[in-house]
C-alpha cells in the first residue's frame, strides 16, 4: 500500500508533506505534555521495529498479495507516538527495501499515520461509549476496531489517491481495477489486524495493563 515515486503530481506530494508536518508537530506536542515523555520511546521503538519487518511478510490474498501494516495496532498501543513512528519506519522502507518512494513520504505517512491517530481515539473510546460493556470484552471490541479501522481508512486513502492521480500515460481503466482489487483484497487482511492487535491489547492488559494507559 506504500505509493511509489512518479506516480502522484508534485502538488499532492508536497501536501502530503505539509499534513504530515502539521500531524508530526501535533503528535510532539501531544507527548511532551505527558510528566515522563521518554518513558514510552523503548515501548515506540520496539514497535517501529514491528511496523518495518511486517512489509516484508507478504499474505496471498488472490489474485494479489497484502502484507501486513499495523498502523492501527500502532495507533492502538502507542496513542500519539504512532504517527512518529510511522513516518520514522516508512522512510526507512523506503530507503532500505524500496517500498514507497522519497518524495511520496509525506503522503504515505499522513495516509497511514492519520488513520493510526484515528484507531487510538477509536481505543479510547472503551472509557466513554463502550462503558456499558464490561471487561475484558469491552477492552476486546475497541482494540479490535481499532486495529481494523485504521487499516481500513488507510487503505479508502489509497485508493482514493490512485484512482483521481492516475498518469495519463497509463491506462486509467486497467489501473482503476487493479487499485480496486488490492484495496478490496486488504478487507480481510483489515479482519487480520484487528484481531491480531485484540490477542495483543488483552495480553498486555493481563500482564501489563500500563502500557495501554495514555
């Protein structure tokens, strides 16, 4: 789901890169409000470890392949050092295994840091609406959601990027389908994630319930 270089035009590219300044100096600020901020940079780099090897693990999903994101698991677990960590762990994809592009960096952290913003509001929404549910099943759907969601919207975003930026060199039909069958093909990988990032979220709850606090 990483957008490669030459694909979008410079004006969206450099929006792109005006959002994720905003969000990465919103994210920062958020943090430096915390009494201890550096308490949670071991927990948001262990994670941005996990955010770059899971593009390297590929799932068949016929007739195409996904591979993992976990940018609502991030959004999730790390509340608002996800987005730094996020753009942290694509610039390193793509210079180290080419996945996205340098100029497309903006654009692929916003549209994949964003949504993670997004999942851990979603997370904590447990404390306020998902109040008459009781524990752990309440902590279990809005982890879920969470880690679903952000992938989800993630995934909307590529897809609405690609098909109103296709080149016109291209053939806008054929890429139309193509970006509609990977985005299509991210459905279940969305289930995946959310229930990879509930197991996480309920192991941590049992055996470390503060590193879900924040």
């Amino acid at each position: 789901m990483h957008i490669p270089d030459g694909i979008l035009p410079a004006q969206v590219c450099a929006a792109g890169y005006a959002m994720t300044g905003v969000a990465t100096w919103y994210s920062l600020r958020q943090i430096n409000r915390k009494p201890d901020p550096a308490a949670e940079i071991p927990k948001a780099s262990l994670l941005t470890a996990a955010f770059f090897v899971a593009s390297s693990i590929y799932i068949p999903v016929p007739p195409a392949s996904v591979h993992l994101i976990l940018n609502g698991l991030l959004g999730v677990v790390l509340g608002y050092f996800a987005f730094p960590a996020i753009l942290i762990g694509l610039f390193f994809q793509a210079l180290v295994i080419g996945h996205g592009g340098i100029t497309t960096l903006g654009v692929n952290a916003a549209m994949m840091g964003i949504p993670a913003l997004l999942a851990y509001h979603i997370f904590q929404g447990r404390n306020t609406v998902g109040k008459m549910l009781k524990e752990p099943t309440r902590t279990g759907v809005f982890s879920f959601l969470g880690g679903a969601l952000g992938l989800g919207i993630a995934a909307l975003i590529f897809l609405a990027l690609i098909i109103f930026n296709i080149p016109a060199e291209l053939n806008a039909g054929a890429e139309r389908a193509a970006v509609l069958t990977l985005s299509v093909g991210h459905v279940p990988l969305a289930v995946i994630e959310g229930i990879f990032t509930t197991m996480l979220v309920l192991f941590l709850r049992r055996v470390k319930p503060e590193l879900l606090e924040g």
